[in-house]
C-alpha cells in the first residue's frame, strides 16, 4: 500500500502552526484541509485527552457560530496522536486565510468561563474527559507562542 499524503510529511521537523494538509474535490466545490499543530511531534508532551476533548467542544462551538466562517465550517476534531486538530471547510483555501479565525478561536478557548458545551450524557461519548483549566492552558500557550506572530515556518510544512 501507497502511503497516505499526511504520512509523507517529515514530522520530526514540523513546527506547530497551521498547514493545509489536503485539498479535495467535492462536486464544484474545493474542501481544504487545515492541520492545526499544536504541539511539535515527537519533540514535546501531546496534549492531555481531556483537554484536547475540551478544545474539540469549544472550538468547534465557536466556529459553526462564527458569523463570517460558519457557512465554510465542515468539521473540527482532534488527530489521535493528540498534537493538533483537524480542520475541514469550504473553499480553496491557504493557512494565511484562516489566522484571524484561529486566533478568535483559541482565544475564545482561552478564556472561556462556564459550562462547557455539549457535557451532558445525552450529548457526549465520554462526557466526563474534559478538563477545563488545561484546554484553556494549552489554548492560550497555542496564541501567545504561535498564533499571535506567526511565521511562514508555522504556515507551511517543511519540505
């Protein structure tokens, strides 16, 4: 078997920040891909399965509300190496594209104060993983250490 696109990427020199992974036909409509790397892989902690969990409810909360993305918004979700999401949206789009929206959205993350969306038993699959403090942690590590100057080193993989 052929490996896939998203394997190929030298992960031992990825940096965090926001990547186009893939883009994709769908009818006359382009659908990209983001790899929303939060944490460089192999190199550092993964982000803890509660956290990550948390930030899955938030963002992906706040993007299908986002009055200016939400139409654009397919899917928001963690990868299961837990460095990073994924993001799906409509349109051909670069990772310059979406940097305001990410920073909106980890600093929504990042301060967020109350009950976190989507908890209850009915709502959720594992209503209890979620932590709170640390998604807000991590959140805000992500925009003061990468989002809020961001470089082209963040913006595309390295060759």
């Amino acid at each position: 078997m052929q490996k896939i696109p998203s394997f190929t990427i030298d992960h031992n020199r990825l940096k965090r920040g926001i990547y186009v992974s893939r883009q994709d036909a769908a009818g006359n409509e382009t659908i990209t891909t983001f790899d929303i790397r939060m944490k460089e892989p192999n190199r550092e902690p993964v982000l803890h399965p509660g956290a990550i969990h948390t930030i899955e409810h938030l963002a992906a909360t706040y993007l299908r509300n986002d009055p200016e993305w939400k139409d654009r918004i397919i899917y928001w979700g963690p990868m299961g190496c837990l460095t990073g999401n994924y993001l799906v949206m409509r349109g051909d789009l670069q990772s310059s594209d979406i940097v305001d929206l990410m920073r909106r959205t980890f600093r929504f993350v990042a301060e967020f104060d109350g009950e976190i969306p989507g908890t209850a038993p009915r709502d959720c699959g594992n209503y209890l993983l979620h932590d709170l403090p640390m998604a807000r942690w991590e959140s805000r590590k992500f925009l003061t250490e990468v989002l809020e100057h961001i470089a082209e080193e963040n913006l595309n993989y390295p060759q």
